[in-house]
C-alpha cells in the first residue's frame, strides 16, 4: 500500500472492488469511514473466479488463501466457511529426473547448500532472486528450492525478481553470510502464520458475500457497473485506489502524467489455469498432497500442479474423480496464452501423462486465461513505488493499492487492509 488515510476527513472512495477494495473497504467501513465502493463492472471479485462444471468446482485464478486471524475473523463476519486442508494432504513435492519428490536435493548437494549458507562469505550483496540464490544456496539450491518456489508464487523468473521487492525478509546485510537470515528478525507484518484453507463453494462465495455484506453497509455508496474516470479523481473525499497499475495509469494521466507513465509501465506475468477433471481410473498414480513445482531445468512449460481434490473436500462430485489444477505460461512461454485451448489442453495433457500417467481423454477440461496476471515485482516496480509515493501518495488521503503495490497473495493484502484505517 502507498499512501495513507487522512484521518481528518471521514469520507473515503474506494475505486475497484477486486480484493483489494473489498478488504480496504471492509476495513476503513469497520473504523467508522463513510465509504464508497465503486466498481466498473456488474461482479465484485476481480481476478478471482470459481467455475462450476458438471464435474465439480474450478478455481480460474487464485486456489487457496493463508487463514490468519485477520480471515478467520473475516469470514466469520460475512458467513463464509474455510475448508481446512484434508489430513494428510500437506505434502508438497517437486518434479525432478522424472519423479516427483519430497526433497530433490542429493545428499552432496544439500552438504553444498549447508556450505554456502553457514560457510561462504558473499563476497558482493545480490539483488535478484536467482543471483541470491546461488550465493546463498548453490546451483542446486537455486535450480530446486528457490526457481520452482518463486515461478510457483510469480509465474516469472527469479532473475527477473528484486530480492528487495518481491522477498525483503531474505535480505541479507552486507558483508553477513546466509546464516543470519535465521536471526529471527524483519517483519513486514505479511508474515502472520496461518494454514492453507479454502472455501466452502469456492473462493469466489467468500468475495461475492464480501460484496453482499458491503452493499448492506453501504446502501448506495456501493455502486457496481460505474467506471471511475480520470475526471473523477479530484474529488473532496479520501481516494484509495484497487485497481490494476495500468488502469491507475489512465486515472492519473491528467493529475500525474510521470505517475501514470510509470504505471503503464508496469510488467504483468501472463498466466494460464487449466482444470482438469480424470476418473482414478485413468491415472497410474493418484496425487496425494498439495501440489508439485516444476524447476525450469526440467523443460517443461507447465509450472506447477496443483493436487485441488487431494488437498479440499468438495472439489469434485464424485470420490472415484481427481481434479488438477495446472498453471502454465508465464515467463516461461509468455506467448502461449494466445495459442488455441487445444494446443494449451495437449501440452498439458502430455505433462499429465508424464507425471501421473494419465491416459486418455479427460473428463472436462477448463482453461482460465490471465494475459495480465501477477505484477512482476522487478527493480523497476520498487521505481514506481518510490515515484507514487513522493508524488501522488504523497500527499494524505491519497492511496494506491493492489497486488502491484507491495503484496501479491490475499493473504499480505487483507492483512495491509486490516491496518488501513491506522
Ligand atoms: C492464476 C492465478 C493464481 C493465483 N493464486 C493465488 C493463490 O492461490 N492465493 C493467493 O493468495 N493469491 C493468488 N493469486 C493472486 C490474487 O488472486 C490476486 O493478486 C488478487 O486477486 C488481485 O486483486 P486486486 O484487487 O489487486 O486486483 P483485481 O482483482 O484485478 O481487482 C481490480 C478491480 O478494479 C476494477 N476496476 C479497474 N478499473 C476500474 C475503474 N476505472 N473503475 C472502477 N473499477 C475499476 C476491476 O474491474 C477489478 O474488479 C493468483 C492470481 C492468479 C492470476
């Protein structure tokens, strides 16, 4: 978040009601703002998306979410059920030399790791992931742990990620080895624990009953299908903007023309979800946990799957079928979102194959396409934080916040929400 409230003024709009307006709007309603919500389109929700098929439910975007005290408290204000995850289904594995394992590493190359985090003496600080990750873990470290871990949250490559932006608590001091990061220290407050859980009837009912429980609050002040225009943005009241960096692109080009051509500049990763539904039958090994990361080494586009009927109840409608989530694209294969959904289903069918032997058609095939999916939190993102915030933000009242602006999961963004109105 960049910005903050002006506590002198009770009046607060709030522009776009994907999670980041919801929550915002949740909170600062909570503290006793007087708040307008205003979205462009029919649905709140934004990115996240559930699909029913005949089969059972799909998540298109976002699968799960951390549950914190901040959500359970949430979600027990607006009626939504958390669905923990189900026992035994926390093992999480990554795809090496044709199986998936628990821990990939050899045992000579864990000793390297332990070397370069207790033992080697960063001769200069890094600032991408991937340079980070070889000076503080070795090329085993980086090819296994931390290159299918970050494409796994980013869906872009670690080398294109500031270790500042996108993971501030590995920052390591100057000078200092690898070791101190268990020093047990930085909080940026995204750090509360929780489990992985996620809804009953899909993440989509707890957005929507966000929604509800707002428009109830709100009466009028709650206006779905009004885009907010750059004419609108001088205005008397608060002003905390949710929407995308390219959409605040077009709201500031009057107000903030350097601003705003720093956010038309920010890069997003194109993501591709595809769900698919197989009877067990079809499957030489059933998936049991929560999913498995594909390292670049690997050469494969797929870069995660996710094991959605292992890990929640519900997910399909009959215990004799899987489903599987499978993110593709990226930074990986940045043009494949513009391929057919039969070339997208046949090199997914074919990772498939390869990690669980899935033979045969699927039962129902479901792809979600994000051309614009997650922020790519590079050096050049910190930039236009750094701009926003001695310009526009500057300035009390006026906020920018979203998954470009600091946070990506639900998780970090409800929990920056939970303090807007401080
Ligand atoms: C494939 C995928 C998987 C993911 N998985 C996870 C996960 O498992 N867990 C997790 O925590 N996160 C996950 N995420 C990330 C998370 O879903 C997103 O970061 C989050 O939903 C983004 O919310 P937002 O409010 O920032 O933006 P958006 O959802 O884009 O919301 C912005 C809203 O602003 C509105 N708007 C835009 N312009 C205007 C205007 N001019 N006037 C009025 N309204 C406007 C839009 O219509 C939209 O509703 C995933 C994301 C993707 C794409």
């Amino acid at each position: 978040m960049i910005g903050a409230i002006d506590q002198s003024c009770r009046q607060v709009t709030v522009v776009g009601a994907g999670a980041s307006g919801l929550f915002a709007a949740y909170y600062l309603d909570r503290a006793g703002y007087e708040v307008t919500l205003i979205e462009e389109h029919q649905r709140v929700g934004g990115l996240i998306s559930t699909v029913a098929t005949p089969f059972g439910l799909i998540e298109g975007a976002a699968n799960s979410m951390i549950a914190t005290p901040q959500l359970r408290e949430l979600a027990e204000a607006i009626g939504a059920r958390l669905l923990p995850l189900n026992e035994g289904s926390r093992s999480k594995y990554i795809y090496r030399d044709g199986r998936l394992r628990k821990f990939p590493l050899s045992f000579i190359e864990l000793i390297k790791l332990l070397y370069h985090i207790v033992i080697k003496k960063p001769v200069s600080q890094p600032k991408d992931m991937e340079a980070w990750a070889t000076t503080y873990l070795g090329q085993a470290g980086f090819d296994y742990l931390i290159d299918p871990m970050v494409t796994g949250i980013y869906g872009t490559a670690a080398s294109n990620l500031s270790v500042s932006a996108a993971f501030p608590r590995l920052q390591v001091e100057p000078g200092k080895r690898g070791l101190s990061l268990f020093g047990g220290k930085k909080s940026n407050g995204s750090n509360a624990r929780g489990t992985i859980v996620s809804v009953d009837g899909g993440l989509d009912v707890f957005f929507q009953r966000l929604g509800m429980h707002l428009e109830k609050r709100l009466g009028e002040r709650f206006k779905l299908n009004t885009k907010f225009t750059h004419n609108d943005l001088s205005r008397d009241s608060n002003l905390v903007l949710c929407v995308p960096a390219h959409a605040a692109a077009k709201l500031m080009v009057d107000q903030e023309p350097s601003l705003s051509d720093a956010l038309k500049r920010v890069e997003y990763t194109p993501m591709i979800s595809v769900g698919v539904f197989a009877s067990k039958q079809q499957l030489n090994t059933v998936p049991n946990g929560l999913g498995v990361l594909i390292p670049s080494k690997a050469g494969l586009e797929t870069l995660g799957v996710l094991f959605s009927s292992s890990s929640f109840e519900g997910k399909t409608y009959s215990s004799e079928q899987v489903l599987l989530t499978v993110l593709i694209g990226g930074s990986r294969n940045p043009k494949l979102i513009e391929q057919s959904d039969r070339v997208i289903a046949d090199i997914v069918l074919k990772d498939l194959e390869r990690f669980f032997g899935l033979s045969g058609e699927p039962l129902h095939i479901e792809i979600s396409r994000w051309p614009k999916a997650i922020p790519v939190y590079s050096s050049q993102l910190e930039e236009v934080w750094q701009l926003a915030g001695s310009s526009w933000c500057a300035k009390p009242g006026q906020v920018l916040f979203g998954n470009y602006t600091g946070q990506v999961s639900l998780r970090g963004m409800l929990n920056l929400a939970s303090s807007i109105a401080e």
